[in-house]
C-alpha cells in the first residue's frame, strides 16, 4: 500500500519510502531553556484505524526515539514505540498540550545503537499491544479513531524508518441486550442490519453465554470492539454490567430504550440515548436514527 508522508514539525529526508530525521538543533524549551532535542512529526496519507501497522527503524544511539502517532477522541493521540517518556518500550497520551504516561516496559536496560529494529503495533478496539523483533512488549488501552497515521523521529542521529505497513482488521460492533424473542427481532431487523451496511462485523453477547464461556471473554470481547450497542430497555443486571465496563474503559457506547421504560436509572440518564416505539414505524424510525449516529462516528 503507497503512502505519501508530509513533515509537519522538523526536517526530514525522504526518499523511496524511507523516511531520515535531519537532525537540526531545536529552539530553547520554555520551561529548562535549553535545547530540546531534535526531532519531526510526519504524517500520512494513509488512514488507521485498527489492525496491524509495522515499520522497520533505525537507531543511531540508544536514547534516539521512534513512535506510531494515532488518533484517539477529543484531539488526543496515542505515541507507541521505543523510548517513550523514559520506557525503552512504551505508550504515552498527548492531550491538553501535555504528555501523559500509558505504560511501558524494558525500564533499567537500553537498546543497542546502529542498529534497525522492526516496530509493530497490534490494534483490536481499545486493546493494543506493541511488538519489537516480534517480542511482544507492552500493552495498553486506548479508544482510537480513525485517522491520518503518523510517525515521531527523535535524536541526535539520523533516526530512521521504512516499509512502513498498514494491514486493516474489520471492525466489531458488540451488542448487549436481553435475550428474548422481542428483542431478538430489534436486533436481527434493525441493529445487526444497519451495522453490517457501514462494514462492522455483529456479535451479540449470547453468542458467549449460549457456549458456557466467562465473564472475561465478555469484558475481552468489548476491550476488543469498536463500538457498543446496548439496550437498557429492562433491567438486566448483565446489560448495566456490561455497559458500565464499556463506559469505564471509554468505549464509543450507543444506548437504546424502549419509550415504555419511561425515566432511565440515574447512573446512565446523562447518556444519549436512542429511544424508539416497539412498532413497525418505530423500528424504521430507530434504524435511521442509529445510521445517523453510525455516520456522525466516521463509520
């Protein structure tokens, strides 16, 4: 897959797809004043979402840095890769104009310098888990969205990367719901339908209860998801479970009621809700509602 990358902080050679940091002596931090370290920002015509990204880079020190940047909610991005805020290995949030750590291993060692190193980053929903040499070394959760992918070259050398690779993963729309012929229909007509238009692949939690399997295949599964539909219709303490995992870990969630519920239970009444009459006009009236909002989120 071709990519065009463009500099958008710092100064960068490219050339047949590989992409050479210039290293250019930074203006003062504000805050120390002395001199940052060099570095560039590049971004990429190809846009990720989940799946798999890899890249190949180049370490001229062991202090040099090179980090996938993806895009999460609200203007934060996501920086994974190799020495990330004092980790060898590791995931940082850029957000508020500051950098928050996300987990990162390898503290105490230090790469080995002039040498290339193979990156890749493994993403499924919030769930992501960063390979070096095809060593699995960090994991963490972040709810992405999809956009530009971009790339972090830091150091005094010339940081390098190349063959950079996007491979793209469908995406899983998780259902949660009561398990009765009334909404067996909603969701068969009208939810599994619409979301299969805009490419996501449907599961519904009973797929794992009818198999006998745990809590932890259901809270993996929604870890693991882009996105969450529930009906809270009833109340089903599995579906509040479940709903409440997917708004702690930040998961893009969608609620459905049934007008009949009447006042939803305090914890979730500040959430947008989509609520519908249990009739044929109010099922076509919900599904345009829920293509909508399918279409707001980039679907």
């Amino acid at each position: 897959m071709n990519a065009n990358w463009l500099p958008l902080f710092g100064t960068v050679n490219i050339d047949k797809g590989q992409i050479t940091l210039t290293p250019v002596e930074a203006s003062a931090d504000s805050q120390s004043g002395t001199p940052s370290t060099p570095h560039a920002v590049v971004r990429s015509s190809l846009e990720f979402e989940q799946g798999m990204i890899e890249m190949q880079a180049f370490l001229p020190d062991s202090e040099s840095r090179c980090q996938f940047i993806l895009g999460g909610r609200d203007g934060a991005e996501l920086f994974a890769g190799i020495n990330v805020l004092g980790a060898p290995y590791g995931f940082a949030v850029f957000r508020g104009n500051k950098f928050e750590p996300l987990g990162g291993t390898g503290h105490g060692s230090q790469l080995a310098p002039n040498q290339w190193y193979s990156i890749k980053l493994h993403v499924r929903g919030s769930s992501i888990d960063l390979y070096v040499n095809a060593v699995k070394v960090a994991s963490t959760s972040f709810p992405g969205t999809r956009a530009p992918l971009g790339v972090l070259l830091q150091g005094n050398g010339r940081v390098a990367v190349k063959a950079v690779k996007i491979t793209d993963q469908e995406r899983v729309c998780f259902v949660v719901m009561q398990f009765t012929d009334e909404y067996n229909a909603l969701y068969t007509d009208v939810i599994k339908l619409t979301c299969e238009e805009f490419g996501y692949t449907v599961i519904r939690g009973d797929d794992f209860y009818h198999s006998g399997l745990i809590i932890e295949d259901i809270t993996r599964s929604i870890r693991e998801c882009s996105l969450v539909i529930a009906d809270v219709t009833e109340n089903n303490p599995n579906v509040f479970y479940e709903v409440g995992f997917a708004h702690g870990i930040g998961k893009t969630t969608i609620l459905l009621s049934d007008r009949k519920r009447g006042k939803l239970p305090f914890d979730i009444s500040g959430f947008r809700t989509l609520f519908y009459d249990n009739s044929i006009g109010g099922k076509s009236a919900v599904e345009e509602r829920l293509r909508k909002h399918l279409e707001a989120l980039g679907a």
